[in-house]
C-alpha cells in the first residue's frame, strides 16, 4: 500500500548545547528537545515518589505487612512488564526483609487477565495475608471483592487506564488513575512497581527498621535493569522520565551489572550486553521473556529474572529462545491464514473495513496480539485478531492507529451495545476484550462503524515520519554511533529515521527474504551498504531507488562499519 513520507518540523530551539553535533541537535529539536535538562537522565532527575498519588497508604501497609511477618502473594500480567513488575517486587521485598514473599502469574489459557475471583482462589492455597497486583488490577472489581471477603489485604498497582469504577482495594497506585496529578502518565507496570518499593524504603528508614533487622539498606538502583526491560518491552511513550529509568537501566547493563538472566536472553538473542540499546530490549530480549506468558507459563520467564546463577539463567533462557521460535513458527502460519481471509474479503467487498475484525477457530490465544499488531502495520488501520478462549466465549486482542483511542472506541461500542462486550480493558493503542462467540459479526460490524465515525481514507494510508536528508559527510561511522548513543530511542521518542535518493550499484537477496544493498547517495561521494528486512528483490535493472533508512552501527568479526538499515523502498523502474 502507499505511503507518505512526512518530514518532522523541528521546534526552535531554546537551549540546545552548542558542544552537541548539528545533526544531533536537528534531531533532537525535532523531538521538543528544547533544553539540556530534556536530555539529562541522570538519575536525581527522576519525578519524585511523593507526586504520585497513593505510594504513602502503600509503604504504610507493607510496611506494617513486613513488621508483623505477613505473608504477601504478588499477582502479576503474563507479558514482560508483568515478569520484571513481579521479579522486581520479589527482589526488592526480599533485600528489605520480608519474612515470606511469593508470586502467581495466572495462567491466561485458564483464568484470564487479571486478579480474578478463579485466581484469588488459587491464591488462597498459599494463605496470604497481602495481595500485591502488578501490571494488572484496576479492572479487577470482582477478583478484589473475593479476596477482602477472605480477610485478604489487597494492594492494587497498574498503569492501564480504569473504568467507571475502581476496585474496593485498600491502596490502588495507578499515574492514570482518576484525579491524579503525577506528571509521567506513561509509567510502565514495572515503573510503577518500581515506585511503590522507594516508597516504602522510605518508610522502612525513617522506621529504622534496616537497623533493627540488622540487615542493610537496599540500592533499589540495582533494580533499573528491570525497569528498563519491562518499560521498553511494554511500548509505552518514552517521556523524559521513561527515558530516565531506561538510560539508567542500560547503563547498568552494559556495565555488567544486571540480573543474570537478561544477560543470558541477550546472548541468546545475539545482542551484545556492552554495547546494549532500547531496541535490543524491545526486539531481542522482550520477545523471547513473552514468548513464555504466550505460548506456556511466565512463571519460566520470572524465574529467569529471579535467578543469580549464570548457568541456571543461560539453561532458562534456552528454553525461552525455543518458545520464542515455536511464537514465530506459529505467528507466521496465523498471518499466513489471516492475509487470506482480508484477500478474500477484498474480493467480496471490493473495500478492506475500516475497524477490521479477524477470527479463526485454530488461532493461538498466546500470539492474537502480535497478529494483530503485524496486520495493523500491513493495512495500517485498527485491527482486532480473535481467537476461541472455550465456553462459547472469543477473546481478542486489539491494536489501533493515529486517530483512534482502542480502549475508548471499545467502551463507545460497549455503551451503544448493552451486552455485546463481556469484558475489556487496555490503552490508547492496544486493548483486550472477550466476547459472546454467536456475537462476532455483529461486534464486527458495531467497531467497524466506531471507527469509520473516527477515521477518515486519509487517516488510512500509512505515514512514514523523516528526519530528512543526510549530507555527504554524515554517512560516516561517528554519526552512527552518535545516533546509536543519543537515545535511548522507542515509542514517543522515535529513533531517526531519513530519506534520500540512492544509486543502487548492487543488490543481492540474503536469507529468507531480506535484501543487500551497496548503494551511493546521489548527492554525496563513495558508497554504503544497506540492508533490508522482509523486502522483495528490486525491479530487474534498477539503478535508483528512493529510501527511508536509520544510519545504524554494523559489527562484523569485531569491526564496526556504518550501514544503512532500510524501512521502505521507492525503485525507480529503468
């Protein structure tokens, strides 16, 4: 499908530093960078606990749940912010003394998301005293209800957006919450995790309580890998104080000094540990710790964050790679089947829906969302995958585009549609929901009408945003390293993408369907390899292409080139 390409206007500049390159602070500016303190990550930097709502009710209940030796069950989502929210909160509550601290991922093939009354149930096996939800809960009206009705404290942390009703919990820690004036809205799970536990070491000091246990004050700094994984790996926007805990996290990582396992994840996904940036979270280590929560059990994945043996970490990490190809192995087949069913729907209707809605009985609950992420980016409209979750019920996974707020299109249609959608819950751009099996087609045709109300043909065609050109002398190994190090780079603070006009002087397919270029700018001097991913050959004879491209650092046999990794290609047909 066509494309526009789209330059990024740059903001006047207020402040950048003059020590900064041009390019750098091009790019920056073109991102609202407007001062040194935007850029700044240091970690004194960071919003403070005392601006998010909440954190005091919840150091005072865990730390009065340490002080009497309660038994505490943390609940945790079944993605990667759920596993690094609950091997955070295990670690942390640990190094501060807890006398019995443990964890239960439901199984979302059997319970479904979130603390359940089925979950709170299995919970009760472990007779706690506290529940602590991470990366879940604010939906959670009747799961919480059965727990306070077991005599069971429950202490709801999450950052999805809440419905018209809060669960009755004794203390909810939520930046999106209502009311609440916390100024990063975008904290991941494990951001907020994160949070809770400064808090209550606070708390634990200003109670001398290290100094009565005789154990010592815990570097909740040592944690920030954990952080930065889970908050790349759950897309949220990098806002500066996102960027804060990820550069930190890296930071930490690249030094040596992170948990064994996403260690061992990022030598299992071929990811150099000292040279580690945002996308090898999002792209090498993310993936493989979801692949467990999709395909299996995420306890393996919380495990592996758990562990401090290197042999155990590398041993688990295995197993998760070999779950990571069996999700591609399957995604490919469902993307397979689902490019059939739009490809036999385009010949009936002669028109793709503007809300499009997929099912098909086979379909892997485990991989729904990123088939339904892989289509969006396809057709570039909002896409809903479904698959069969037993007792006449369908669960889908959303994913939307610019112009369409998934969870608020969902509750519209929820509202205008009494009884049609079970349950939902989620973000601007991704959501979840289950519905009534004989109800597909008629929630089909109710979201595809939502969105049409919302989205124009424009609004359709996809949008590529640029930085713009690169000069002749910018295609060099320093600016690539300038760019790789000016990050880190993710959603919201997108990494810099640009275009040009090339000369193709060779081209050769390598892999399944990936394509090597040699190519020359038009406007500059020598030559630069590129590559491109999932790309068809070029047309037989191009000489000259127009290329969307990121100037990335290429590292061969211990040498470092720069080399062009191309996102969309215009072939100039001879």
């Amino acid at each position: 499908m066509t494309r526009r390409i789209i330059r990024r206007k740059a903001s006047p500049e207020t402040g950048l530093p003059e020590s900064l390159s041009p390019l750098l602070r091009r790019i920056y500016a073109a991102r609202g960078v407007q001062s040194p303190e935007d850029i700044d990550y240091a970690l004194d930097k960071l919003l403070p606990p005392a601006e998010l709502g909440g954190l005091d009710e919840a150091a005072e209940l865990l730390a009065s749940a340490l002080a009497a030796q309660q038994r505490i069950t943390i609940v945790g989502d079944f993605d990667a912010d759920g596993a690094t929210s609950s091997a955070l909160c295990m670690r942390a509550l640990r190094a501060m003394g807890a006398a019995e601290v443990n964890y239960l991922v439901p199984n979302r093939f059997e319970y479904g998301y979130g603390l359940t009354p089925e979950i709170v149930a299995v919970a009760m096996v472990r007779r706690p005293d506290l529940i602590i939800t991470v990366d879940n809960g604010i939906s959670s009206l009747a799961g919480v209800e059965a727990a306070r009705q077991q005599g069971v404290r429950v202490l709801v942390t999450d950052h999805h957006l809440p419905g018209d009703e809060l669960p009755n919990a004794d203390v909810i820690v939520n930046p999106n919450k209502p009311d609440e004036g916390f100024p990063s809205k975008h904290l991941a799970g494990v951001g907020v995790a994160f949070y809770v536990m400064l808090a209550l070491r606070a708390r634990l000091r200003e109670q001398g309580w290290f100094q009565a246990q005789g154990i010592d004050q815990p570097n909740l700094g040592q944690l920030l890998d954990l952080v930065a994984l889970g908050t790349v790996a759950d897309v949220v926007p990098l806002d500066r104080n996102n960027r804060i805990l990820v550069h930190q996290g890296l930071q930490r990582i690249r030094a040596g000094r992170c948990v064994p396992g996403i260690r061992a994840l990022l030598e299992a996904g071929r990811r150099s540990q000292a040279r580690a940036v945002a996308g090898d979270l999002g792209f090498a280590v993310g993936p493989r710790l979801n692949a467990a929560g999709r395909l299996d059990d995420m306890a393996l994945g919380i495990e592996c964050l758990l562990t401090d043996s290197e042999a155990e970490a590398r041993k688990m990490a295995a197993q998760l790679d070999g779950l990571n190809r069996e999700r591609r192995e399957i995604e490919a087949d469902m993307q397979a089947r689902a490019l059939e069913a739009i490809q036999q729907l385009h010949l009936e209707e002669s028109s793709l829906p503007t809300g499009l809605c997929l099912f098909d009985g086979d379909w892997h609950q485990g991989v729904i969302g990123i088939l339904a992420s892989r289509i969006k980016e396809q057709f570039h409209r909002p896409v809903i995958a479904f698959a069969n979750a037993g007792g006449g019920e369908l669960k889908g996974s959303a994913r939307s585009v610019s112009g369409l707020h998934i969870r608020d299109a969902l509750d519209t249609v929820a509202t205008r549609h009494p009884g049609l959608v079970t349950r939902f819950g989620g973000h601007a751009m991704a959501a979840g929901l289950t519905l009534d099996a004989d109800r597909f087609d008629d929630f089909a045709a109710a979201f595809d009408a939502e969105c049409r109300h919302h989205l124009t043909p424009e609004d359709l065609r996809g949008v590529i945003h640029s930085d713009g050109e690169l000069s002749g002398d910018e295609f060099s190994l320093d600016a690539a390293r300038q760019l790789r190090d000016a990050g880190p780079w993710g959603q919201g603070f997108p990494p810099p993408v640009f275009e040009g006009e090339f000369d193709v002087l060779g081209s050769r397919p390598v892999g399944e369907r990936h394509l090597k270029l040699n190519l020359r700018p038009v406007a500059g001097q020598g030559s630069i390899d590129a590559i491109a991913f999932n790309t068809d050959p070029l047309p037989e004879g191009c000489q000259r292409a127009h290329l969307v491209y990121r100037l990335d650092v290429n590292e061969y046999r211990g040498l470092e080139s720069p080399q062009l990794v191309v996102e969309h290609i215009e072939a100039h047909h001879p």
